[in-house]
C-alpha cells in the first residue's frame, strides 16, 4: 500500500513527459517538465532516496530550469514560432520515432522480464546523505574530480560559445554556480 | 665438301636476304636484283654441283649429312639444326633453286621500277632460303622453321603492295589458315616428340617401319595431314590459295605455284613410311586429293581472273599429287610435283607478261586476240597450257599425269575415273582460258614489249615444259625411268604398269577436253560474257567455303569478341569497385550532419545491441 | 659475395643521383646522362658477377647473407642461381630501350622520373635474388610503389583509375602473400621451434597437405596477379595502357616476369606436393589465358591494349611450362619469359613512338603508316611477327618446349595451347595490317603538316640489337635453356656462408 | 511490501527514456531537444536509484550525482549555443539545418 504514491508519482511522470514531448509552446513544455522532475522526486523518495529527491528538485527543477527559464525568456518566441512548430509536429513526422521508440520499449521491456526477480531486502530502509557522503569521497573521490572537470569545461566551453552576446555570460556563471 | 655445301647452298640466299633487308631501300634497283637473283643463281649452280657430284658418286648411305648445331637440347628431347640431302631433297633443292633463279630473274623484268623492289627481292631471297632449310632439314623441327618462314614470307609477299587493303587482308588470309594447319602440325610434332623423344626424320621412319602403328600414329598422321593441306591449299582448307593472287606475279609463279604449296607433298613424300602405315590416313589423303582435283577443276572452269584460273588449277594440280600420295604412288606424286613447278611457272609468268602489257587487267574477257600481238608470250603460255592439260607424248605434263593414272588405277578404279575427269575439266579449262585471251578479237590494246629478262626465263621454262617429262616414260613408249630409279632407294620400286589401253584413255581424253573447248570457246561463237547461273557463281566463288567459314566461324567468332571488348573480368572487378563506391556514398549519406537522424541511429543501434545482447 | 646487393644498391644509388642532379632546364638531360651511366655499371657489375660465380660449386652460383633482424630470424639474404642469373640479364637488357628510348624526352621533373624507374630496377633485382622471405617481400613492394608512382605522374588520359587500379591488385595480392609468409613462418616454429624467414629453412618445413594448400595458394595468387593468370589480369591492359612508355616496357618486360620467377620459386619448388594437387587447375587457367587473351586481343582498337592482352596470352605459356612439372616446361617458361620480355618490351617502344608522334593509340586512326615510317613500321612487323611465334625467334623456343612439356601430362591442354598459336597469328597480323600496312588514314596527312618523324639511329640501334637478340635466342638458345633450370632450395649453398 | 518497486521503478525508467526519446527523435526544434534529453537523463538517473535501492547500496545516488552535474553542463553548453544560434539570425532553432554550421 505504501506502492500507492509510488505509482501515483510514476503516472504523473509519465504523463508529464508526453506532455513534455508533444507541447508546442516552449514554456508549456518546460513546465510539464518541471512537473517530471518534481514527480520523479517523488519517485526517489518511494525508493529510498531523500537525498537524491531533494537535489532533484533543488538543482534540477530548481536551477536548471531557471536556466530554461530564462533562455525561453530570451528567445522571445511568439505566435509564428508556435504555428511553425505546429507545422513541424505534422502526424507523418511522429511514426518514424514512434515505430523506433516503440521497439526500443519493447526491447527494454524483453530485457526487464528476463531479469531475475528480486530477492534482496524487503524494506527499502532510506539511504540518507551520511552514506552518500562517506562513499563520494571516499572510493568516488575520482569521479567527483573528474565532475569537477566536466563542469569546469562546461564553464569554459559556455563562456567561450556565449562571449559575444550578453546573455550567455550571464548563463554560464549561473551554470557553474549551481553545483 | 660436299657436306659443306649444303648449307651454303641455304646460307647464300639467306644472306642476301639480310644484306636486302638491311640496305632499307637504299640501293638501287639493278644491284639489288643481282644480290637477290645472283645468290639465288649462285645457290642452284652450287646446288647443279653437288646434283653432279651426288649422281656420279652416291654418297655411301645414300644421303649426306651436315649437322650444323644443336638447337635445343633438354631432358627427354632433343633438337638439331642438320640438313640432309637425299634423292628426294635433292629433287626438291634442284627445283627451288633452279625455278627459283628464272623466276627471280624474271621478277626483275616485272618489277624494276617499283619502290620497294628491295624488300622484294629481300623477300624472296629469304624464302628461297626458308624453302631449302625445308627441303634438306632432317629434323621435323627445324623443317618446321623453313615450313613457318615461307608462310611468313609468302604473307610478306602477298601484301607486297600493301597500300591496298585488300592485298593486306588476303595476306594475312593466306597467313592464318596456313597457321591453322601449321597448328595441327605442331601438334603431330609434339605427339611425335612425346611418342620418341626425338623429331630426327630418319629415327621417326624407322620408329614407324618397326613398331606396329597405334592410335598415337594414326593421330600424328592425321595432324602431319593437316598441316600438309593447309600449306598446299586442299580441301577444306584450300580458300587462302585464290586470294592469294594479290601478290605480285612472279610471287605467285614461285611460292603458289611452283614451291611453297608443294611443300605438304613434300611432306607427306618425306614421310611416307608413317603414313603407309596408317591406312586410315592414306585414304584421307586420297580422298582430299580427289576432292579438291575435282572441285579446283570446276572452279577453274568458270573464273574470270586469269590469275585465280591459275590458282585453282595449282589446287587441281596438287590435288593430283595428293591422289598419288595416297595412292602410294610416291614417285607419280615428286614427278608430278616437278613438272607441275615447270610448267605452273611457266603460266604464271606468261600470265604475268600479259598483265604486265595491259595495264594490269586480269580479266581474260578484256584480253582477246592477243596471240598477234606476243607471239612469243602465246607460245610459251601454250606450251604450259599443253604441259597443264597432258597433251599425249609432246609434254612433261602428260607423262607425269599419266603416271598418276597408273598409281590411281592400282588404288582403285574408281580414283582412276575421278582423276581422268579431272584431266578432262583440265584440258577444257586451261584452253577456254588460251582461246579467250590469245584468240577472237581484241578488247586491250597491248603495250609495249615483253623485254628480254622476262622472256629468256619464259624460254627456258617452255622448254623444260615440254621435255622434262622425258626423264620418265611408261614402258609402252620408251622404257626411260630415271627419276624412279633416283627415287627408289627412298620409296621402293615403283608400281608396275597398267594395261594398254589406260594410256590410250589418258592420252585421248586431254586430246577431247581441247576438242570440247575448242567448240564452246572457238573465235568464231565466243561469247563475251562468263556465265551467270548459279552453279557457275557458286563454282566462281570456290563452292563458298569462304562464306561457309565467314558465317560459321569468323563472324561469330569476331563479334564476341567485339561484344567482350572491354572484357568481362574487368566488368567484374569494376562491379567490385562500383560496389564499394556505393556503399561508401551511403555511409557517407549517413553522416548528413543532422542531429536527429544520428540519434534515429543511435536508437536503432541500441534497440539492435539489445535483441542481439537478448538472445543468449 | 657483396656484389649481389650492390646489384640492388647502385641503381638505387643512380636513381638517386639522377634525381639530386635535377637543376631545371639547363640540364634536361643530365639525369638521362646519370641514368644511362647507372645501368651501364649495373651491366658491368653483373658481367663481373657473372664471371666470378662459383660455376663449379653446385647449382648455387653466389650467396651473401647478413644478419638484418635477428630478433625474427631475418636476415639480408641473397643467393643466384641460374635462373635469377637469366632474369637478371633480362632485366639488365631491358632496362636499355627503357632508359634510352623512352626516358630520353620525358617532359616534367625527369630527375625524380629516373630515380623512380631506377628504383623499380633495383627492386626488381632484389626480387630475383632476395632468399629471405622478409627480404622478398620487401623488394616485392619496393618495385610496386614507384611504378605507382610513374604511372600516377606521367601516364595519360585515365592515369588516376589504372594507377589505382594496379596498386590494389598487386598490394592485395601482395597482401596474401605476406599472409602465407607469416604462416609458413609461424608453422615452422611450431614444428621447429625456430623462427626463420629463411628460404632454405622454410623450403624443408614439414606441412600438413591442406596447410601446405592454402600456404600455396596465398603464393600462387599474388604471383599469378603478377604474371598475370586470367581471371587477376584485369589491372594489366589497364595499366599497360596509362602507363608511360618506359613504364609499359618495364613492366611488360620485367615486372611480369617477377610472376613467373615467384611461381617457379616459391610455389613449385618450396611446395611441391600441393603444387602436384594444383597442377591440373594451372594448366586449365594456363590454357584458358592463351585463348581468352589472344581472343581480346583481336578485339580491341587501342594498340597497346592489343599488346597487353597479347601478354595475358604469352604468359598463360609460362603458367604451363611452370606447372608441367618437368624441367623441360620449367626452362621452356624461362626462354618464354626472355623472349616476351625482349619483344613485348620492344612492341611497346614501338606502340609509345606511334603514341607520341600520332597523339593516339587507336588503330582506327592509323593505317598505311609504312609510307611515312618504314624503319619504324618495318621494326614493328618484325616484333609482330616474333610476337606470333615464328621458329627462328625466342619465343617459338619457349613455347615449343612448353607445350611439349604439357603435351606429356595432358594432350588436350597443349593443343588448346597450340589453338592459341593460331590466334596469336591473327592478332599480330590484324595490328600489322592495321596499323601499319593499308591505305593511310583520311585525317592523317591532313591533320600534320610535318610528316612524323621516322626511327633514327639510335632507335635503329638499340631495336636492331634487341631483333638480334630474339633470332639469337631463337636459333641458339642452349645457353638460356642451360641456366634457367632453377635451382632447388634443398641444395642449399652451405660451403659458401662462411666468407660472404 | 516493496518488493516490486525496484523492478516497477526501471520499468518507469524505461518509459520515461522511451518518451525522452521520442522526443528527441520527433521534435526539430532544439529547444525541445534539449528539454526531452532531460528526460532521458532523469530516466538514467532514475534507474540508477531503483538499482541502488534494490541493493540497498549508496553508490546509486552517487552515480545519480554524477548525472546530475552532468546534465548541468550539458544544459549549460547546450542553452549556450542555441542563445548563440538565435542571436546569429537563426531564431527558429531548427535542428535539420543545425549542419550548416556557418551561420
């Protein structure tokens, strides 16, 4: 019975990002994709994971989506580029993708089933952030370095792809910012 | 001595060849006929020499020998470039350098002032060269080179004149089929090398007289047979030998009339034990003989072309040789072989010195009424024409015929019949062509006079036309059997005679061929025109064994080739490259720079991974 | 003996100064100079190698060895028997109307034009005297890169595709090769446990009859690409074509050759048991080359893919003779390769003399050119005619021993063979008629207000000794037919190794 | 109770991807392209943490930090260029012709 707002959570994910996918407004899109975010919050919360579900909603849907956010903001977008998208979003486009991402599905489903089922521990105690703590910089003391990195180069890369407009200075230091 | 001068004898032409050849045109035309024709001249008067000294003293096995080096000496086999004489090479030798010297003096008269008169003298010196390593080689092998380099230089010579397009294809015509029977050939001289490890002539004959003949003799026999038909124009490769007459006359005088096709009889005559031991053979011989008498001989009757008149006859005339040849008449064939050079040389020349004077015109329908106008051209061409037809007692041509007769009586009697009408179609042919050209009124004005280079040749051949028949007679007349009796160490005594009564056949029915030409072709109701039915063009156009060929083998032949020109293996190794250029332009198309589609790959490439990673 | 491989290092050397020499056009000609100065020392040296060989010390007439990688058992070794002695002769001759004839007047850079042609001499030489494996296959690729090279340079029209085209063929099957080396080689240590590139070695390696098959095989087609056998020929007309002149003679003369010396080498006499297994499919594919050669050849217009077919023709006799299996067909192979290298070689000179003063190879445009060339055309019938295997000249020699050869392990093969003879008349004599005899072309005089000039003396010269050359071979050939039996690698020259 | 959540939550990983993928796929504009790798990334994300659950072990919420810094910078670079793209005259962001690189 405590699957209940696990599967709450998860249908509200799922639809919100059908949502997320088929909008034709951009800032409707990014809202229904805060609506993910904040259920697979959810999600990770019913798994165990508090630590995760708020990071979750403090960097992704809290950070990242500003940046969204203001991006959308900037680019100013306006009736045309609704009925463009409208026009881009033709039924015929949709098959190709579906057809694939259908047999992807399938696939993947295949693969789940011919997993053994799980015979492990019955309650899922929560991880709380000590644990993640300890084991980050601990043996995973490498990855975290190698993170860093990714995130320097993000930095840089963004700065240097953003330096003639004023915006994308302003992104970039927002980007780094947030971890 | 002696020995020595065997290959002297081949070693002087040879060199006048290569000091013709290597002056380029340089000289003028006067030396260059006394290096070709004197060496030539030289050859036969030291070749007279050694005749002499051979019939004086025999040598004491009954031939010389001059082993000059050895060719090719490897394991199993064995090859040497030595010459022979015997009483048949000696025959033969004697023939090429004497023919061979008129003719070469009279080619001077036919052809001084044409530009290229060295490459022509060049040419024939060489083949006279080549024709004497034929006659004296005692080796297959290196009879082969002389076999080989007359055709070359007969192919040389029938395009002599070689802006003509014509000329070129006729002479490559003559080239490849004599090639295709020079193939067979080979062929036998592998067989044989096979069988016995050696090409020696003297070691093969004795291999073919004591060992019983097997199926790998009766094949050699059979290949040996088709080199010889190729090279002396029998049937079914006899169709080179008309359009062959595109060579300069005097060419046709020596090499298709007189040597060269002859060499096939020869050959076979070198060879006889071999074939005399494979039955089979000398039937094939026979038959091709007969065959080829009768339909030259018809053919003949209907050309227009003076000189293919001649051609087909020279196919006639050989094809008496071959009827003896198989009907084991070795010594009626070489006799034959003789008094055929004569008097086949002495046409053609005479043919030759009519043409010349007018204006090289071949067509006897435009001669006419000529024998006012050369008299001494009309005697000569009318001794030939008797010689050819075998006018009873007066002609070498009857006396060699005859014997002929005799030989193919004994065969069978049916070959006797076949042979007399041929005599007959002979005597009609030769003399329409005498009566047409020599007789009636006159269509071409001559010009001009037959000078003295080109008649003292004539003059000599006339005479040996009609007297070199004596050095053999049948006992009814006289019993004269010189040239038996030189030849029969080599082919055994000679057949005994017939009755009576054949020689009166022989001797009447030539006398009634002149009759029934005399009647078609008479001054008097000659008509103007060659006949145009179908038999006759057929029998013009040689029984169309050349569209016979053309259709069935040539042309397919050319075409797919034609079709394959750019070469179907090529076509496959470029499929290969087309391919991999194809499937390089599709990857290529893969990387289109558009985000999505290498996401669309990404996806399938993952949803392929995990079926494949499913599976197991 | 260090000769043998100065015999591969001076006309590197050469082709290396002729190429330093190159200055522009004020000297246009000192790299000719230079290069002509090299193959006259390269006939000196192989005169001296000739005259010290040890003729009396076994069929092995020289040796020199020295350590190169000791590490893999290679090593820089070099031994001449009879065979690579002709061949080297061969070579030596050819390189003549190469660099003389058809190098003089080559436009663009000719310093680095010589150093190539130079160094496929070298390579080439390397080849017919490399014993180690390693060092075969490394003279193997050395001859082929720079006549890539000289064919992407100064070929002609469609130069790009052929040179291409010749490179991946003789790269892949150079390829296989290399594959079959490695086996044998890894084979060898497992049976031995040493690791040798070494010929003699490698020659007595204990095979298991399908491994020793498929070894073969590996060998046989990077040969028969070379020589080339009927289905690989494909890259020859083409290249043959494209190639400059000097590139159509070397390699008509000399490279193809290199085939035959492999398949005598290194697949008759290092796998005689498989090569038994192998015969009869040989002489199918000897046999089906001569017609199926001799049959293009009739069909084509352009005059030196007329020639280059006319090889495919020649060689499939080499094929036979290598693969009768008896010493007879094997030297008949050798006197074939001489003779079709001397007279191929020559055709060639002549079918690149008519390209530069016709601007054309196509034997529609020509006719009658005896008028305006007599030496030049006179020449060109004598090579036709050698070409379509006149007795007196070299190439009858070769193939009467040849089909001798074959006639005694198979009748019908030989006569194909023969068949062959015949076609080979008819497209020689179509070439001559074509291109020489006939009534000249309708645009020919009118397109060139100067007449083409005719052979001078020193075309005369060099094309006379090469003619004098053939009629010797073909009339007196007991001294090619003595050395070219080939020497056998289990006579190993050991009394020799000592004092290289 | 939960004895099936692991499993139920990869198979809403495997939703969720599919969709992101979908989107991806279907949608030209790159704003769009961006927003549904996000989702793909949350999918990933989200599996690491049922995985991590299932063992009862950390190193999935590591693993999740991992891919949270991650898509950080890929939003940061990917909002980087399409501001630049815009701001060069290409406001319709379409992903077909984002090949021809020079504006």
């Amino acid at each position: 019975m405590s699957d209940l707002p696990f599967i709450l959570f998860s249908l509200v994910a799922a639809w919100a990002a059908i949502m997320v996918v088929t909008r034709d407004i951009a800032v409707h899109a990014l809202l229904y994709l805060v609506v993910v975010l904040l259920s697979l919050a959810g999600v990770f919360f019913a798994l165990g994971a508090p630590f995760a579900a708020m990071l979750e909603i403090i960097i992704y849907a809290g950070a990242v989506m500003v940046l969204f956010v203001f991006v959308v903001m900037m680019l100013n977008l306006g009736q045309t580029d609704r009925d463009r998208e409208r026009h881009w979003m033709a039924p015929g486009v949709w098959i190709g993708p579906t057809l694939l991402s259908g047999l992807l599905l399938i696939a993947l489903c295949l693969t789940l089933r011919a997993m053994p089922p799980t015979t492990g521990s019955d309650t899922l105690a929560p991880i709380g952030p000590q644990t993640v703590g300890i084991l980050l910089y601990g043996p995973y003391v490498l990855s975290v370095e190698l993170a860093s990195f990714l995130l320097l180069a993000g930095l840089v890369s963004a700065f240097h792809i953003g330096r003639d407009t004023r915006a994308t200075g302003v992104n970039s230091g927002t980007a780094t910012g947030d971890v | 001595m002696d020995a020595l001068l065997l290959p002297l004898i081949v070693a002087c032409p040879l060199l006048a060849a290569g000091l013709l050849f290597m002056s380029a045109g340089r000289m003028p035309p006067l030396p260059t006929c006394v290096i070709g024709a004197g060496s030539v001249g030289l050859s036969a008067l030291m070749a007279a020499m050694l005749a002499t000294g051979f019939l004086r003293t025999p040598p004491p096995a009954g031939a010389l020998h001059a082993t000059l080096w050895s060719w090719m000496q490897v394991e199993g086999f064995n090859t040497r470039i030595a010459f022979t004489l015997d009483p048949l090479s000696l025959v033969m030798m004697l023939v090429v350098t004497g023919v061979g010297f008129l003719i070469q003096l009279y080619a001077y008269g036919y052809m001084h002032d044409d530009p290229g008169i060295a490459r022509f003298f060049g040419c024939m010196t060489l083949f006279v060269a080549a024709m004497l390593v034929l006659v004296f080689s005692s080796d297959l092998l290196s009879l082969y080179i002389g076999w080989e380099g007359v055709g070359i230089c007969s192919y040389l010579l029938i395009g002599f004149w070689h802006t003509d397009t014509a000329n070129v294809a006729a002479a490559r015509k003559a080239f490849i089929v004599t090639r295709i029977g020079d193939a067979a050939l080979l062929c036998g001289l592998l067989l044989l090398a096979t069988r016995a490890g050696t090409l020696d002539i003297p070691a093969l004959l004795h291999i073919a007289a004591t060992r019983p003949a097997d199926l790998s003799a009766e094949t050699a026999a059979f290949l040996l047979l088709g080199g010889a038909v190729a090279k002396s124009a029998q049937v079914p490769l006899q169709t080179w030998l008309p359009d062959a007459m595109a060579g300069p006359t005097p060419v046709s005088a020596l090499i298709h009339a007189a040597t060269m096709v002859t060499a096939g009889v020869y050959l076979i005559a070198r060879l006889h034990p071999l074939f005399a031991s494979v039955p089979a053979a000398m039937t094939a011989v026979t038959i091709i003989g007969l065959v080829t008498l009768l339909l030259a001989a018809g053919s003949a009757l209907v050309q227009t072309d003076i000189k293919r008149i001649l051609a087909y006859s020279t196919m006639s005339q050989i094809g008496y040789m071959f009827l003896a040849l198989g009907a084991g008449a070795w010594q009626a064939a070489i006799f034959h072989l003789v008094t055929h050079a004569f008097f086949k040389a002495l046409l053609f020349m005479a043919a030759g010195a009519i043409i010349l004077r007018v204006h090289h015109r071949q067509d006897i329908y435009q001669m006419g009424g000529l024998a006012r106008a050369m008299p001494g051209v009309f005697v000569a061409f009318l001794a030939g024409a008797a010689a050819l037809a075998g006018l009873p007692l007066l002609t070498a041509g009857f006396y060699s015929k005859e014997m002929i007769l005799q030989g193919a009586w004994h065969a069978a009697p049916l070959l006797w019949a076949g042979a007399l009408l041929g005599a007959f179609a002979t005597a009609i042919y030769i003399f329409r062509c005498l009566f047409i050209v020599f007789f009636g009124t006159r269509h071409t004005e001559p010009h001009g006079r037959t000078g003295a280079t080109m008649a003292m040749p004539l003059a000599c051949l006339a005479v040996l036309a009609l007297t070199g028949g004596w050095m053999e007679m049948p006992d009814a007349i006289a019993p004269v059997h010189l040239l038996s009796h030189l030849l029969s160490p080599l082919f055994g005594a000679p057949m005994p005679e017939g009755p009576t009564w054949l020689l009166w056949a022989g001797s009447l029915v030539p006398l009634a061929g002149v009759g029934v030409a005399w009647l078609l072709w008479r001054p008097r109701i000659q008509t103007r025109a060659p006949p145009e039915d179908a038999l006759a063009r057929l029998a013009r156009a040689g029984w169309d064994f050349d569209t016979l060929y053309d259709v069935l083998i040539i042309h397919p032949f050319v075409t797919l080739g034609r079709l394959n020109q750019t070469d179907i293996c090529d076509r496959l190794s470029n499929a290969t490259a087309a391919t991999a250029r194809a499937g390089g332009r599709m990857l290529g198309r893969m990387q289109s720079g558009q985000v999505r589609r290498y996401a669309g790959w990404i996806a399938a490439g993952t949803v392929v991974a995990l079926c494949l990673g499913a599976r197991p | 003996m260090i000769a043998l491989p100065s015999l591969v290092l001076l006309p590197a050397a050469g082709g290396l100064a002729a190429w330093l020499s190159d200055r522009g056009p004020p000297a246009r000609h000192l790299p000719w100079w230079i290069a002509i100065a090299t193959i006259l020392s390269q006939t000196l040296l192989l005169l001296f190698v000739t005259c010290t060989a040890g003729w009396s010390s076994g069929p092995w007439l020289a040796h020199f060895s020295m350590p190169w990688i000791p590490a893999l058992g290679i090593a820089a070794r070099m031994d001449m028997d009879g065979l690579s002695l002709v061949l080297l002769w061969l070579t030596t001759i050819l390189s003549f109307p190469c660099v003389i004839l058809s190098a003089r007047d080559v436009g663009e850079r000719p310093g680095l034009f010589h150093l190539l042609l130079l160094a496929t001499i070298a390579g080439i030489n390397g080849v017919f005297l490399a014993t180690d494996l390693f060092l075969f296959f490394f003279f193997w690729e050395l001859m082929l890169v720079p006549m890539y090279v000289l064919i992407l340079q100064w070929g002609h029209e469609d130069r790009r595709r052929a040179a291409i085209k010749f490179f991946l063929f003789t790269q892949g099957s150079g390829l296989l090769m290399l594959v079959a080396i490695l086996g044998l080689v890894i084979l060898h240590q497992h049976a031995t446990g040493v690791v040798t590139f070494d010929y003699f070695a490698l020659a007595d390696t204990p095979l298991m009859p399908t491994a020793a098959m498929v070894l073969m095989l590996g060998f046989f087609i990077a040969f028969a690409v070379k020589l080339p056998v009927v289905p690989l020929h494909v890259w020859l007309p083409d290249t043959h074509t494209q190639a400059p002149t000097a590139g159509s003679v070397l390699l008509a003369g000399i490279l193809l050759k290199t085939g035959g010396y492999g398949l005598i080498r290194f697949v008759v006499l290092q796998f005689p048991d498989a090569t038994a297994r192998f015969t009869p499919v040989a002489l199918a594919m000897g046999a089906a080359g001569i017609l199926y050669g001799a049959w293009l050849s009739l069909a084509q217009d352009d005059m030196k893919r007329l020639i280059a077919y006319s090889s495919v023709s020649h060689l499939g006799f080499v094929l036979l003779g290598v693969f009768s299996g008896s010493a007879m067909g094997m030297r008949g192979a050798v006197v074939q390769m001489v003779a079709h290298g001397l007279s191929t070689g020559a055709l060639f000179v002549i079918a690149g003399s008519l390209q530069d003063r016709l601007h054309t190879r196509d034997m529609r445009r020509m006719g009658g050119l005896w008028q305006a060339l007599p030496h030049l055309s006179s020449i060109g019938l004598f090579f036709a005619i050698a070409s379509l295997g006149l007795p007196g000249m070299g190439n009858f020699v070769g193939e009467f021993l040849v089909l001798l050869a074959t006639w005694r392990i198979s009748p019908p093969i030989a006569i194909l063979g023969a068949a062959g003879l015949v076609l080979s008349a008819v497209y020689s004599l179509t070439m001559v008629g074509r291109a020489f005899l006939g009534s000249p072309h309708a645009g020919q005089d009118t397109d060139q207000t100067p007449p083409p000039a005719d052979f001078g003396a020193r075309q005369m010269t060099v094309l006379g000794l090469t003619m004098a050359l053939l009629l010797v071979l073909g009339t007196y050939p007991q001294p090619v037919l003595d050395l070219s039996l080939p020497a056998t690698p289990h006579a190993a020259p050991e009394m020799e190794a000592i004092h290289p | 109770m939960n004895a099936t959540s692991p499993t139920q939550a990869l198979l809403l990983a495997t939703i969720l991807f599919t969709i992101g993928m979908l989107g991806v796929l279907a949608r030209r504009n790159l704003l769009l392209m961006l927003m549904s790798i996000e989702i793909m990334l949350n999918a990933a994300a989200l599996a690491f943490i049922a995985a991590g659950a299932r063992w009862h072990a950390a190193q999935g919420q590591v693993m999740f930090l991992m891919i949270l810094s991650l898509a950080a910078a890929e939003a940061a670079v990917g909002l980087a260029i399409i501001l630049r793209l815009h701001a060069a005259g290409r406001p319709t962001l379409d992903a077909d012709t984002g090949n021809r690189l020079k504006g």
